[in-house]
C-alpha cells in the first residue's frame, strides 16, 4: 500500500516535472527496494515505515550540519525533502498522549531496574506512534524524577 503510493506519487511528480519530489521519492524507492532485496521478502508497512523514519533522521541530521556551517540553501533543501518523505509516515502521537502512555509503563513496571527497559516497553506500547528519542528523553525525565 505505502510503496504503491509512493510509485504512484513518483509517476505523478515526473509528469508534473517537480524535480526535487522525484529525486527523493527515487531515492526512497530504491531504498526500500534494496532494503527488500536484503530481506528477501516482501517488505510490512512497519518495515517501511522503519526505512522512512531512518530516512527522515538522516536528512534531519544533514539538515543541522548545514546549518551550522552556514549553508542555508542546502539546509532548506534537506526540510524540503523532509516534508516530502513526512507525507508518508503515520500521524504521530502528541505529547500528552505519549506522556500518558510512559506514566502509565512506569506505573505498571516499578520494579524494573533500568530505564533502557522502561523505554524498550513504551516504545512497544506506543509502536511506530512517536519518534523514539522523543520517548527515551521523556522516559528519563520521568524516571529520576
């Protein structure tokens, strides 16, 4: 469903001649395609998603380097290409909701030792709903405190 959307919007974009939308949906085309080759398997839409989100972090990452090198052209490209992957990752939680969710997992597991398992059982429980740095902070946060 997901990789036919996204051949589908690939063919519309070339149409349309939207040149920066047709270098990355390539892109993420053929890594997913390279990502199903080396599973030798069809791939699920949480793998996927997986691939997307791994995408948006790269170019989250390049976007802040050019930045703090001062190569504003080159940043703003890397939040073009962001936006673009975006549309094709699931609505994510709020934060009140996430938050809900790890008072609730610290609640439960209070004799869990080790805050890398709380955040290993909220990100099971929230899925692919939020990103996990964003979990992880927040599972700390409300560890020690």
């Amino acid at each position: 469903m997901l990789k036919e959307r996204i051949e589908s919007d690939l063919k519309k974009a070339l149409l349309e001649r939207n040149l920066l939308e047709v270098d990355v949906l390539k892109g993420v085309k053929n890594t997913i395609q390279n990502a199903q080759i080396d599973s030798k398997s069809n791939l699920s839409e949480d793998e996927i998603v997986k691939i997307l989100k791994k995408e948006v972090k790269k170019r989250q990452e390049a976007f802040e380097i050019y930045l703090g090198a001062g190569e504003k052209d080159r940043a703003n490209r890397e939040k073009e290409e962001i936006k673009i992957i975006k549309k094709y990752l699931p609505q994510e939680m709020s934060d009140k909701a996430i938050e809900v969710i790890v008072d609730k997992v610290i609640a439960n597991n209070q004799e869990v030792p080790n805050v890398g398992q709380l955040i290993g059982l909220a990100m099971k429980e929230i899925g692919q709903g939020a990103d996990g740095k964003k979990v992880a902070d927040l599972v700390r946060e409300k560890f020690k405190g």
